[in-house]
C-alpha cells in the first residue's frame, strides 16, 4: 500500500500546466491514473514519483508531502520541470485498483 493511496484533486499553481477543473488522481498500491473525463492517462508509483505509462513515458510527477492532506507536486519531461501543482485529498484510502 502506498502512503499515496486515495483519491486527488488537482490544484495547478503555476507553470505550462492547463487549467485542472475535474481532474483527478486515482492511486492504489503500485499503481494509479490521472483522469479529466474520458481521458486517462495510467503511472507506476515509484518512491515520491509517479513514472508515467506510455503513451507519456518521459513525464514524471514528484510528490513532497506538505500536511493538512495536502502533497505538493513538480511536473516534469525528461527531468525538466515544467509546472507545479498541488494534491488535495478527496478520499484518503485505497480506490479500486488501477487498470
């Protein structure tokens, strides 16, 4: 089980980042996916980072945990980052798993 577990509202605080109204992060276990209605985009949880699947290999987000529920994030390609955004707790827990 990952300490990540839950599911996330996205707050985007700056950066080349869109607008993140209804997106959400689902995480549960080793796995989880970012969703913005029917698109899904999956990762693997890999420490404080969250590797993106193909077909957005090179995208990783790293995650520092600020308290109050909250976790701040970098987005980032390739090592380079390009946005900051913020994980809000929506439902802490484990969700159905990932596909």
């Amino acid at each position: 089980m990952s300490s990540y577990d839950g599911i996330w509202r996205i707050r985007r605080i700056d950066g080349l980042l869109p607008p993140m109204p209804g997106m959400r992060k689902y995480i549960a276990g080793g796995r989880g996916e970012t969703r913005l209605g029917p698109l899904v985009a999956r990762f693997v949880v890999d420490g404080t980072t969250l590797r993106y699947r193909t077909p957005f290999l090179g995208f990783v987000d790293v995650l520092e945990e600020v308290g109050d529920g909250r976790i701040a994030g970098r987005a980032t390609f390739r090592g380079r980052t390009f946005g900051r955004f913020e994980l809000i707790a929506v439902s802490p827990g484990r969700p159905r798993e990932p596909e």
